[in-house]
C-alpha cells in the first residue's frame, strides 16, 4: 500500500457565502496494491482515511457523501473504487482520563440514487485491512 497523500483537507459547503457545510480534516489517501491485499485485486483500488478536526465545523460522518464527492473531484479519484474510511484515534475521558476509548475504522457503503442523496451505511473495517492500515497510520503518526 502506497501513501499518495497526507495532509488537510478542507472542502466547500453548499451554503454560497454563508460557507454552510464547508468544513477541513485530516486527509490519508492510499493507493492499494496486490501485496496489500494478499494477492488479490481489491474492487476498491484507493483508500480514503479521514479524520476529524477540532477546528473544524463539521464532522468528516456528518457529510461523509458531500466529502467522498469533494476528495474523487480533487485527486481524479473513481468514487466507486474508493474506500472511504473514517478513523477515529484513541481518547480518554473523565476525571483523571479513567475512561479509555479504543481507535476505530468504520466504513462508509455509499448507495448512490439518481434523483436524491447517496444514503450511506456504516460498518466497521475487517481485521485483515485495520491490521494492513493501521500499520500506515501509525507509521505516518510517528513521522
């Protein structure tokens, strides 16, 4: 698996100069190949790993269809031969950080219709692909 980008993201919103929708993330995009994927050809050829930013006004799951559209648009990406995963790193929380949330990949399974919005259904990754991306992502963490 090839890193063909890392860095942030921010796209439009559908709101004109209000900026509704806009927002930015944190944008890994991967280039699969047959090591990657033991072999076989994978139906997906590029992964898309976002994650959220602090700063950022809206969630990378809240506009998840908006967002795929804007990343194929700007690296000429095929949106249908795109994983798109949402990483989620590691977190505490509470009084002193006692409550512990492990990291997460969930996929987005776009259903693109002609004359209304994709709906989108979440999963979470298999193991083979988490232990195959996380691998990368915490090689560019530590970077």
């Amino acid at each position: 698996m090839e890193l063909i980008y890392d860095g942030i993201h921010e796209w439009e919103g559908w709101g004109g100069a209000f900026r509704l929708g806009s927002g930015m993330c944190h944008l890994r995009i991967f280039k699969m190949s047959s090591d990657a994927t033991k072999g076989l050809i994978p139906l997906q050829s590029t992964i898309v790993l976002v994650s959220d930013l602090a700063e950022s006004p809206l969630s990378t799951r809240s506009c998840a269809p908006h967002l795929a559209m804007s990343i194929a648009e700007r690296f000429g990406l095929d949106v249908r031969r795109m994983m798109y995963v949402e990483y989620r790193p590691p977190s505490s929380y509470g009084k002193p950080l006692k409550r512990f949330i492990p990291e997460r990949y969930d996929v987005a399974e776009f259903v693109w219709h002609k004359d209304s919005g994709p709906q989108v259904k979440w999963h979470s990754l298999d193991d083979h692909l988490i232990a195959v991306i996380g691998e990368h992502v915490h090689s560019t963490l530590n970077q």
